[in-house]
C-alpha cells in the first residue's frame, strides 16, 4: 500500500495539531447553541471522529451517505442519497464534515436539500479544501488545509476503497488510478 504514495502531504503530527484547533475554534463558535454535526460518509468518519474529540460543548451528530463518484476520481455531477438524516433538524445549527471540499457539487446540493428542514444555519467544515476544482459556488466555514490539486488518499480518503486506513494524507501516484 505505502509503495502506492508518492508523497506524504499531510503527516499524522499536521493533522492532530489543525484537527484539535478545528474543534476549538468550532466550540468558540458555537458555545450555547443546539449543534449538529453531519457527517458525508463515508470519507469523513476518521476526521469526524478525532474532530468531535476536541469539540467541548453539548453537540449531536448524524450521517449522511451519498454518492456522485462511482469507482472514478472525477464527481458525476449527479448526487444520489443513499442514506438520509435519522433526526429532525429544524431550528439546529448543522455543521457538516467533510473530508475534502472539491469540486464542490455534492455540499452545494446538500446545503440547499437540508434547508428545506429549516435549521437555525448550515456551516461546513472540511478536511481539505481544494478550491482549484471548484464548480459549485460554495465554501468552507472552517477549513483545515488547502491542498492541491492532486489524488489524496489516507486519514478516510480512498481511491475504489482502499487507502482510508492510512494514518497520513498521500498523494496516489498517478499510475495507480489511470
């Protein structure tokens, strides 16, 4: 697996150090207030974990499952549900947890199917934010790296799902996806 990286972008230390000030900035924020975390499985389920550990105020978190990238490393564009909220939202504060913010498609679409159900406000917090992809006019709230435009995998990240047990963010070398 590790002859697959063809460098390390994030070390595990980098990623400890902006995680715990994620959750720190995110608890300023949000003192006093009815939070929900959200989480897009099922990259996220690593950094949302360690991130909900540095989280210090009252919270609750759910999931949501979606697709719009088949076994390719392009987004469809298409974004199909596969597993919806299991609580009611209205009047909550949803933080949604991403992985990456890439192209952008997939959380444009949630926000928006989300505010329907009239939460109190919709903010995104991401892992890695790569704005050069971007085609949806949306960004992140709280980001902790931007990152380039590369094939990352690790920390949840995967590529046709494997890698996501990595404890560091990589660069997939090329040759192991084209």
């Amino acid at each position: 697996m590790l002859e697959d990286i063809q460098s390390v972008l994030l070390s595990e230390q980098q990623l400890e150090a902006r995680v715990a000030e994620l959750g720190e900035a995110i608890s300023s924020d949000f003192a006093g207030k009815d939070v929900v975390f959200i989480g897009v499985l099922k990259g996220c389920f690593i950094f949302m974990a360690d991130l909900m550990r540095h989280v210090t105020i009252p919270c609750s978190m759910d999931f949501m499952a979606v697709s719009s990238y088949g076994s390719g490393t392009v987004s469809t564009g298409a974004v199909k549900i596969n597993k919806d909220l299991s609580q009611d939202i209205a009047g909550k504060h949803v933080i949604f947890v991403e992985d990456i913010l890439d192209s952008g498609v997939t959380l444009s679409y949630l926000t928006n199917y989300l505010k329907v159900r009239q939460p109190a406000s919709v903010s995104i917090t991401t892992l890695m934010d790569k704005p050069a992809r971007r085609k949806a006019d949306i960004k992140a709230d709280y980001a902790g790296f931007e990152v380039p435009d590369a094939f990352v995998v690790g920390y949840g990240l995967d590529y046709n799902e494997k890698y996501r047990n990595l404890p560091f963010i990589g660069i997939l070398k090329p040759e192991i996806y084209s």
